[in-house]
C-alpha cells in the first residue's frame, strides 16, 4: 500500500512525490563544483561560503580557496590576511577567524579529519543544523533533510501552512521536512528540493505551472486554478 502524508487537511502520495521530484531532478541539477565531490573538507566549506549567499557567487570563491588550501592543516597554517582576502567578494572576511578555529579545532580533536556524526559537527566552530545536516547527507550519505528557509517555503506552499523567517525551527515544520525526506535516495532528494527553490519555487513570482510538485501543492493549485 502506498504511504501518503497528511498535514493541515491536505494529503498526497509519498512515493508520487518522490517520483516526480526526481524525475525533475534528473533534467534540471544545477551543477556546482562543491557537488561534484564526496569529500567531507570541500562540502564543510562550500556549506559554510553558502550561508546566505547565492551558489553562482560562491564558485569561484570556493575554487580559489580549495586551491589555496586543500586540507583542514594548510587551512589553520594560513595567514589570516589572506583568507580574507578570498573570502571577501562574498562578504565573509569577519568569518575569517571562525574557518581557522574550525580548523584547529579538527585537528585538535578529530585527527585532521571531518566527523561523520551530526551531533558532533553541530558543535563545531561556524556549524549550525544546516550546514551539519548538508554536510552528513552530501558527504556521508546520511539520510537528514536540509532545513533552511528555502526548503521551508516548499513545505509551507505543499500544504498551504504560512511560514516565516523562523519557521525553520519550529517543529511542526521540521517534522514535515523528515517525513517527505526520500529516505533511499537523500542526496538527490536534497539537491532536488534545493533546486526546486531556486528555480521554481521561488519566495516572489513562483512559477507554479511548472512546477512538477504542483498535483502536490495546495497552495500552487490554489494559486494556478483559482
């Protein structure tokens, strides 16, 4: 039998959801370097210049720094001054410091190495829930959804539930992200609901007709038909 999941007088098919959003998935991945690797290092640090910012102004930020400094030891040797001065086309020069602690940090407690363990990385110097739960899915292939405000909007406009800046940390809507999670494929789930946003579901003018979610969206057939 298939599952549906029902919140706020609205339900679906879990596995039609799934179906249609990787089906989307597989003809419009936005393609970035940082998603090109499995590597725990360059996903912590491509989450943390993602903070934020645009993924377009991130790539050649994030290219320059990997090249600089390709491991968490070359990273907490480098000059401060410098590290500023690449991050700071993204507005992340003041962070300079916390890229270096979390450096150190790794290296003082982990070996040099990025712990696969979310309870752990959210402790991290510069780690919140996001980035910790970007880095476990992309990196370790662990099945967590991705909470920011993005993928937050996709949920609200699913089941017509207003959200805000600080929806993300309300449990309700955390529980809805980890039920609608693809739980076999967590990688391309994440990237696709990322995407999603991005392209289509955007905070202003979403385009809803061409959303393939929309015979999942109550408000998108709300806002389409209406």
């Amino acid at each position: 039998m298939t599952a549906n999941i029902e919140a706020n007088n609205h339900s679906f098919s879990l596995e039609q959801f799934h179906s249609s959003l990787r089906t989307w998935d597989i003809y419009h991945r936005r393609i970035f370097p940082w998603r090109l690797t499995s590597n725990p290092y360059y996903l912590l640090i491509a989450e943390l210049m993602l903070r934020r910012t645009q993924a377009q102004q991130v790539i050649d930020v994030y290219n320059v720094f990997i090249g600089k400094y390709p491991d968490v030891h070359s990273l907490a040797l480098a000059p401060k001054e410098e590290i500023a001065r690449i991050l700071f086309p993204l507005g992340l020069a003041w962070r300079v410091s916390a890229f270096q602690q979390l450096a150190q940090t790794l290296i003082d407690h982990y070996k040099g190495e990025v712990p696969a363990d979310y309870d752990t990385l959210v402790t991290l110097p510069g780690v919140g829930d996001y980035v910790a739960s970007a880095v476990c899915c992309f990196a370790f292939g662990q099945a967590l959804p991705v909470v920011d405000t993005n993928t937050v909007r996709i949920v609200g406009r699913l089941f017509g539930i207003p959200t805000h800046a600080e929806s993300r940390r309300r449990k309700p809507v955390r529980s809805l992200l980890h039920m609608l999670l693809d739980q076999e494929h967590p990688e391309a789930y994440n990237y696709a609901m990322l995407d999603l946003a991005a392209l289509i579901c955007t905070s202003t003018n979403p385009r809803c007709s061409e959303c393939p979610l929309l015979p999942y969206c109550k408000t998108g057939q709300e806002y389409t038909y209406v």
